[in-house]
C-alpha cells in the first residue's frame, strides 16, 4: 500500500506560537521523552548512518507527535503562517522525509537540532538561540554534501526529484534564518496528510 509522508516547516507569528504552543508542544516533549525514542537515538548514535541503519531509523523516526494533531497545525499555520517568508514543504512517496533527513545528516549533526524529527514549535527568541547550531548542522563541503545526497537518495527511496533533495539538504537554514530576521517562531510538523 502506497503513502505520502510530508515535511513543512513555516515562520510564524510570536502570537500564533504563543497560541498553539502548549497545545503543539507537549506532544513533541512527550515523543523524545519516551523510552523508545531514548533507546532510538542511543542505538543510533552507535550504529550511525548506514545502509544496514537506514530503514530502522527511517520506520522508527515516522510521522507520530504532530501527526495525531494534524488539524491544529493546519489551523495554526493557517492563523499564524507569514506568507512573505521562505518556507519547506516537501512530500516523498512512500517514506517520511524529516526521518530521512535526519538518516542523511547523521547523528552528530541531528544532535543540533531541535524538536523531534521535524516536529518543532519555537518561539521567535529560540529561533534565534538556534540559529547558529541548525546552520553549522547543514554546513557542507563537497563529499560530506556528496555523501548526505546518498544517503537521503536511498532513504527516500530514490523517489525524490533533484527539487526534494536541494530543498531537504539546503533549504533549512534559509527558512530558519529569515524567521530570526523577522522576529518570527517556526512550526515544523512531520505528519501523512
């Protein structure tokens, strides 16, 4: 059976963050949290970012956290969504692209990161205290860029279009970087629509 599993990332208001933030919030807190999700990063930071890895962590990390709650995102990115800014929408067919994002970055770099695979509700000021960790999580040079490209290539399952993977291994730091320019929050939510 097919599926699509989507990745958006959008600026938001302070307003609208502080509106849905302890709604949003806790789900994402309450994710890392548990003990499966400890256990998956522990395993995965000893097995790292393999072939053998790869369709463990990608099942393991799908949509969960925000998924459930999928109709207040909407509502919130609705609501509190600044369309004059950079944004990251991205659907793969048949996998989950924040999990495999997360799969091509490894996770010494992932450990940068906040929230929970792609699900994230920041505030302006912690968009802003981030910043800097989330840019030196995507900075690349040539074979380190080469290598994140395979790994994303196959925990995608070679679906992604040369768009897909630009935006997932680029288009990051741009979105997070204009939300910090403008004093805006981000919600990040990782989810099958």
């Amino acid at each position: 059976m097919s599926f699509l599993g989507m990745w958006c990332l959008l600026p938001m208001t302070a307003d609208a963050v502080a509106q849905y933030a302890p709604r949003l919030r806790p789900a994402v807190d309450a994710e890392a949290s548990l003990p499966g999700s400890r256990e998956l990063l522990a395993w995965w930071r000893e097995a790292g970012s393999t072939e053998e890895s790869r369709h463990h962590l990608v099942e393991s990390a799908a949509p969960s956290a925000l998924d459930d709650r999928i109709c207040l995102v909407y509502e919130a990115w609705e609501r509190g969504g600044d369309d004059s800014l950079p944004r990251l929408a991205v659907s793969a067919r048949n996998s989950y692209p924040a999990a495999a994002l997360a799969h091509a970055l490894g996770p010494t770099r992932f450990a940068l990161l906040p929230g929970w695979f792609g699900d994230l509700v920041l505030t302006p000021e912690e968009v802003r205290q981030t910043l800097p960790a989330v840019e030196q999580a995507f900075t690349w040079d040539a074979p380190a860029r080469h290598h994140a490209e395979r790994l994303l290539t196959a925990a995608l399952r070679d679906e992604a279009t040369r768009a897909d993977l630009d935006t997932l291994l680029d288009g990051v730091p741009p979105v997070w970087r204009a939300a910090a320019d403008t004093g805006r929050g981000l919600l990040g939510a990782h989810f099958l629509p």
